[in-house]
C-alpha cells in the first residue's frame, strides 16, 4: 500500500521550515496522462498497465523551482 499523501495548502507550505527530505519523485504533465489514456482506448493492441514518468526529480529541485517561481515564499534552503 503505498504511503498516505500529504497535501499542503500555499498558507501551510513552507511555514515549519524544515529541511527536504532526501528524496525523488517521478512528475507527469497531466497532458501527457490524457494522451495516454486516449491511446490505450484507442489502439486494440494496448493492454496491461503502463507506467508514465517525465522526469524524476529531488525535493530539492523542486524547492528551487518554487523559490524561482514565487520569490515571496520563505522555503527552507536546504
């Protein structure tokens, strides 16, 4: 089962300025999903389950992203 999902809202995110944790994360455009989907409805062959990544990506990356996006955010550093 796989662990349970914490969802932060943009008030809450940030605020216990802990560090990241060591960790990665496979990310998806949801364009992408759909293209998928529409393909495996579409072509007879597709079967099975498939797994769809763009890119992985550390928890450090992406606290860079979000500092580069929304400067007014206080994100830990580290």
């Amino acid at each position: 089962m796989p662990p349970p999902q914490q969802h932060l809202s943009s008030d809450e995110f940030g605020k216990e300025h802990q560090p990241s944790p060591n960790a990665s994360f496979g990310w998806i455009n949801v364009k992408d999903v759909a293209n998928a989907h529409i393909q495996a409805f579409e072509i007879p062959t597709a079967s099975g389950r498939y797994c769809l990544v763009e890119r992985v990506a550390h928890y450090s990356e992406i606290v860079n992203i979000l500092c580069h996006l929304y400067p007014s955010l206080q994100l830990p550093q580290k």
